[in-house]
C-alpha cells in the first residue's frame, strides 16, 4: 500500500520533468568531489509521501527531477546517530558506543581516500550539527561541530560562565569568537589539516564570515544555518574532495513539539536547495560534483510504546526505511530506483566515483551509478 | 511470599526461584520495581503480582516456550553481566543493550511475551476492569485551519453538540466527574488524574480525591532537574550519576502541594524519562498521561494543553536549558505552532490509552477546543448513540450526568 502510494505519488508529472533533465548538458567526470548530507530522523509521512510532500518542496520540486532517487533505502543497523553516520561512512553496519566514545570499527570514505588517492586531511571535511557526532565519527578527517559552536558560546552566558550576563549578538559573537580562537578543541573540534581552519589568516577570514552571519538578518535561531554557513565557508575556501555535513533541526522531535519537528524538515529542504545552488556557483564542483541527501533513518510510528515521532528506536519500517536523493555529475540519468537498497551500499559506490575501492564495506555498489 | 534479601517493605511477590528462571534481561528491570515497591500504584502492584502468580502456575514446558526466543536471543547478545542482584540497568547498560544487532528482534520479543501474558490476564479479569473516561482540551487562541483538527479520531467518532463552549463546559464535568460516587474497588489515587500546562483544574476544590499535576506549577522541580543535568560532563559515567542523584533529591521541599510518595515518585519518574516533560508544557500534558494510564490506569484523566511561548533567538539553540535564563527577550506566545503540536499529542493521548488493556473496549473518549460548542467523543455506542440522536445541543447537565452515569455503571 505505501509502495503504490509512494510510486503513484513520484509518478505525477514526473515524466516530463525527466524528459526535460536528460536534454541537460552531460556533466564532466574530471576530478570528481562529493557532498555527503545525512540530516536525522524524518518520517516518509512527513517528506515523501502524499500528506508529507509539502514539507519538502524543494527536494520533491526543482531537485527530483534531476535526481537519482532511492525511495526504499533501509537502515538495517543501530538507529542512532553515531552508528547510523558510522554505517553510511564505512559500508558496514557499525554497533560501537553511540556516545562517540569509539571510532567506527570499519575504514571510513576519509581514510579510504586519503589511502589510495594519496591525498592529505585537507581533502576530507565533517561539518555537523549534531553534538551526539564527535570527532571520532572523521577520524583523520577535519570534524566542526558547528552547532556545538553555537551551544558552547549560549551555555557559557546563560549559565554563567562568561563575564557576559545578558544573551545578546554582540555578546554572543564575541563568545563564538573566544571559542574559535583558543578553546576549539574542548568542543570536539578535530583539524588535523594545518592548511584549513588553523591558518591564522584563514581563521581570521572565518571568524569576520562568523561576524556576519550572527549579525544577519536573520537571528541564528537554528543550529543547521551555522552549520551550512560553515560548510559552505569550507567549500568556498578549501575545496575538499569529500565534505559530509550533518543537520540535526529535525531532532527537536525529541520534545515533543510537532510543529518545530516539521520546521525542522522544511528548514532543510531550503539549506539543501541553497547548498546546491551555492555548489552551482564554484568553479571546483560545478561540474565534478556529486551530492547525496539522505535522513538518517525515519521516526517509530504513532502509537508505538516508544512515543511514536518523538524518537527513533522501533523496529518498523516507519522507522528504518528511509529514503535518498543523489544529484550532480555521479548520476547518469535522473530515475526513481524502486528496488530496496541498504544505507552501507552507498560508501562502496560513492568511493567508487571517486576512484576508490572500500575494501571492507559490506554493501553493493549502486549499478544505476554506473560506476 | 516474603523475601527479606531483595530489601522491600512490602510482601514481595517474587520468588527467587522463579526470577532466577526469567530471562536474563528482565532481571534488573524488575528488580528496580520491587525495591521501589511501595512507590507503585494499586494498579502496578495488581499487575505484577497476577504475572507472578500466573508465570508461577504455568506449566514448565509452557514457561519456556514462552522465554525461549528471548533466552536464544540473549545467549547471542554481548549483555552486561547483570545477576540476580543487579539493582537497576544503568544508562550505560542500556547503551549496550540498544546497541547489539539482536536488540530490534529482542525488543520485538519482549513485547510478544508481554502481549501473550496481557491477553490472558485480560481473559481472566477483563469482565472485573472499571469503565474509564478521558478528556482532552486543545490550547485556544489559535487560527484554525479548515478541514479535520484530528485528521486519524474524527473518522471513528461522533460530534456532540454543546449549548455552551467547551471552556465553560469544562470546569462543570470536571467537578461531576471528580465529586462522583466512590466505588470500592477503586482506590483514591486510581479515580481522578489531571494534566495540564497550567493551573486550573488542579486548583480547583472538589469533592473527591484527584490527582493534579500542572507543569507551570511543578516549574521549580524542573528548575531543578535542568539545572542538575546541564551542569554535568556528558559522559556515561556522569551521565548514570547525575541520574542517580536526581533519583535520590527531597522533592517535596520544591513542590507547591504535598503529594503522596507514589504520585511524588511518578512526578520525577516522568522528568527523568524524557520525552520533553522537562521542557515542554503538551509533552509534558501527553507523555505524564501516557505514563499515568500505563502505571495507575486512573478511572478518568482529564488533559488540558496550551500555549507555550516562541522559541527565542539563539538561546533556542539550547532546548534542553531554561528558555528565560539570561535572554533578554521577552516571551511572546505561539497558538498556531501549539495547536499544531496539540493536535498530534491529543492523537498520542488517545492511542497511548489505546494500547493498555485496562482502556481498550471499555474508555469513553472526550476532546475539544475550548472555544466551540462542540466536542468529538469516542467510545461506546452505548454512550454515543442517546446523545447523538437528535440536533438538539447538549446542556452541560446532560452531558455531566450522562458521563458520570456511564462511568458509574
């Protein structure tokens, strides 16, 4: 039943719209990059479905058209945030601590990269809103914990901390400002790249960036703004080959409150819109890059002893399968893949459009990628 | 049976014999409920004692058909080494449960057993179970958009016409309600609950025990809570210790009424459980009446949601803190994005109900907003169909008497 409601739901006036994507220019293969972007738990009643399809007007408006799309990706593992990211990475369900206390057991996209391109960390960036994702989750990677940022320089004012005893902009930024220049670690940061985020010039270039978008005109009220402005700050100045971001809006579900769950949905359909129009605009991806947009996993069902939306621990299809979109130069020909496919299937293929083998992942490559 | 070695102050209703045959799993679990066994509801401690005494005249083979997909399952999870001693499952304990591949089929085990045992209970003592009512009120103030508010309840119930707003309903099936005659085999604290965000029924005299918790008013214990929870480094280690302490601080000096110790305990067991009671005035509303008809099945719970405030700039980055601490901004209320929450949680009410066998067949389902002079009820026909019949609306007399007829039959 969701089956056919899902696929007659894809099939309006899809057809035409793919007609119009295959007559685009074919995108060149050289160099190529990738932009990873999981978000957290988002129900296929709240996105890509009949009811939920307003929420993402966007991803089921200009970008599907364009797009590889998997509506059936199951998460066969452990879903929670840590593993699940672990899980995409490495092409192995991972079942390590959730904390971020250990590394993924498995190589991630990263090391295999920088293993068999030869490329150093600067190649390999996570920017994430989540603060359950330490910095083991990039190991040798660049790892930002953008929003934690942004809760570090809030909690050491309200609680206290700070001579700063009022939440205010000015206030606040010289806080972040603090945090950047000397305490980056404390919040899990890891940079090993002595190019990136360490330059001292390139920090000071940041930090006015930073400036600006406290002092924007809109009030940073969402942790996933501060991570897309510091994504695309990294794009714009380091170029990596691989960049994984993470926004975790959606997981105000946790609460309880609906109506900010679905801002949260809605807020990351305009920060991925925005994210591949930015990409449009860079010379190093325009061409060459690949990216791929996938939730986590879904939410449990209404009426579940695990309080339906609120959290993300059932074993039921509202809860493991989720969905995926791949966009760019790694997609061959826009479609709608109905067949099942599993979360551990995308690092193998993606490393396969960037010319390595994860040797150790236990997912099949995609052949609809044509890799 | 008596068991002085498991430290409760009260018969124990579990043999060591036959814990020492449950799966390992359950062991800590319910040795958490037995030491905090005068801390139960009534309704808990029927429970666990009829599942005692019916695991206990099970035949063996049965008793192990039974625990045997979970006993499989469990000799090929990684668990922590839990004995018959262990206290509690910890934090920590938990993590490694939810983390090992087997812990969806394990989970889904748990629950057959349980079905299993609930469905027999339910076929020796349904015909026994008290008939039960709950009412839910939606926050007002918001625009309402057309077509249905609670999109999966309307089509299974009926609308009752009001001769006056619900708001002014409200108060009035309220006192009917909780002032009605006592029956012998429902104890004070299984007669009447209220949720709400903030006060109003709960501080209202009636004749009649009621169970009143209000989230404004228990803002000092979450104060408290939030305050102890932020301060910790987030590690597992503190983490469990935080949760201990918090487990162990005198509440009562922080809240504004004396409760009794079970209800005092449930107010902490639902602020340690998550689901944003802590945060949230309708989370709170939704998961303590989940909570409520899971542990004391409560005859009649009245929920009243309502108006939280917009999240504020930046300090909103920051949910699980005090919204008002330091920010200078002043609050603003947010009808719409409270009514949105309001509809969903209303549902969560109604199907978390749903799931326990003391409500399935036999709960008569009230909700409203407060502005109209109507109310969507669910429930028996028995009920629905007299009022229903006619396009006469009710007066609040005949709705009152025609609920507290139904609950007192």
């Amino acid at each position: 039943m969701l089956r056919r409601t899902l696929l007659r739901l894809l099939g309006l006036g899809l057809a035409r719209r793919f007609a119009l994507a295959q007559t685009a220019e074919p995108a060149s293969r050289s160099s190529p990059k990738l932009v990873l972007v999981t978000t957290g738990g988002i129900r296929r009643q709240e996105s890509f479905s009949e009811q939920g399809v307003g929420n993402i007007p966007h991803l089921a408006g200009e970008l599907f058209p364009q797009a590889l799309f998997y509506p059936y990706v199951w998460n066969e593992g452990t879903t929670a945030h840590f593993n699940t990211i672990s899980s995409i990475l490495t092409g192995v369900w991972q079942h390590v601590d959730d904390w971020g206390k250990d590394r993924p057991a498995n190589p991630t996209l990263f090391q295999y990269l920088q293993a068999q391109r030869k490329v150093g960390a600067n190649e390999t960036w996570l920017v994430t809103s989540n603060k359950a994702l330490t910095a083991k989750i990039g190991v040798d990677a660049n790892v930002i914990l953008a929003k934690q940022l942004l809760i570090e320089s809030v909690e050491r004012i309200i609680m206290g901390h700070s001579p700063h005893h009022k939440l205010q902009r000015d206030v606040l930024l010289d806080e972040l400002t603090t945090i950047m220049q000397d305490d980056y670690e404390r919040i899990g940061w890891s940079i090993p790249s002595e190019s990136s985020i360490l330059d001292p010039e390139l920090k000071q270039v940041f930090l006015a960036a930073l400036a600006d978008f406290i002092n924007g005109p809109n009030s940073p009220t969402s942790g996933d703004e501060l991570t897309w402005f510091v994504a695309s700050e990294v794009l714009r100045r380091v170029s990596p080959t691989i960049l994984v971001m993470n926004f975790s809006d959606v997981e105000v579900a946790h609460s309880g409150t609906y109506s900010l769950h679905l801002a949260g949905i809605r807020n990351n359909d305009a920060l991925v819109w925005r994210l591949w129009n930015y990409l449009q605009t860079l010379p190093a991806y325009r061409n060459n890059v690949t990216m791929v947009v996938m939730p986590e996993f879904g939410r449990d069902p209404d009426g579940t002893s695990t309080n339906g939306f609120f959290n993300h621990r059932s074993d039921s299809s509202s809860n493991r399968m989720s969905w995926a979109m791949i966009l760019g130069s790694g997609v061959p020909k826009p479609a709608v893949v109905s067949r099942e496919v599993r979360q551990i299937d995308f690092a193998p293929s993606l490393g396969a459009l960037l010319g390595v083998n994860c040797s150790q992942a236990a997912g099949r490559v995609l052949p609809e990628l044509g890799v | 049976m008596f068991c002085r070695n498991w430290g409760c102050k009260v018969a124990n209703p579990v043999d060591p014999a036959l814990l020492a045959k449950l799966p390992r799993s359950f062991v800590p679990a319910l040795n958490e409920q037995l030491q905090t066994w005068d801390l139960l509801f009534p309704s808990e401690r029927r429970a666990i004692q009829w599942q005692m005494e019916w695991l206990a005249r099970l035949p063996d083979a049965s008793f192990r058909a039974l625990f045997q997909p979970i006993v499989a399952l469990e000799q090929k999870m990684e668990l922590p080494d839990w004995k018959l001693s262990t206290e509690r499952m910890s934090v920590r304990d938990t993590g490694i449960l939810v983390r090992s591949p087997y812990y969806p089929q394990w989970r889904a085990e748990v629950e057959k057993v349980f079905e299993k045992i609930g469905a027999a209970r339910e076929a020796e003592e349904g015909q026994r179970q008290r008939r039960r009512l709950i009412v839910c009120t939606m926050p007002g103030g918001a625009q309402v958009p057309s077509g249905p508010v609670w999109k999966s309840l309307e089509p299974q119930g009926h609308w009752l016409l009001l001769q006056s707003p619900f708001a002014e309903v409200l108060p009035k099936l309220f006192r009917a309600v909780a002032g009605r005659q006592r029956q012998p085999d429902v104890e004070p604290v299984e007669r009447t609950w209220v949720l709400e965000y903030d006060e109003m029924l709960s501080l209202m005299r009636v004749d009649g025990a009621v169970t009143g918790l209000c989230f404004n008013g228990l803002g000092p214990v979450r104060r408290e809570f939030l305050l102890r929870l932020n301060s910790i480094d987030r590690n597992l280690k503190t983490v469990d210790r935080t949760y201990d302490s918090l487990r162990h601080i005198d509440l009562d000096a922080m809240m504004k009424r004396a409760y009794q110790p079970d209800v005092r305990e449930f107010v902490r067991n639902v602020f340690l459980s998550g689901n944003g009671a802590l945060l949230f005035g309708n989370s709170f509303v939704q998961w303590g009446a989940s909570e409520a008809f899971r542990r004391a099945a409560p005859q009649a719970t009245f929920c009243r949601f309502g108006v939280r405030p917009k999240l504020k700039p930046f300090s909103s980055v920051v949910l699980f803190e005090d919204q008002h601490r330091a920010n200078p901004v002043p609050d603003r209320p947010d009808p719409e994005g409270s009514f949105i929450d309001a509809q969903v949680l209303v549902e969560y009410v109604y199907l978390s109900a749903m799931r326990e066998p003391e409500y399935t067949g036999r709960t008569l389902f009230l909700v409203a907003m407060p502005d109209d002079n109507c109310a969507l009820a669910l429930g028996s026909a028995e009920f629905l169909t007299p009022l229903t019949k006619g396009s006469v609306p009710l007066s609040t007399p005949q709705l009152t008497s025609a609920v507290t007829d139904w609950l007192a039959a």
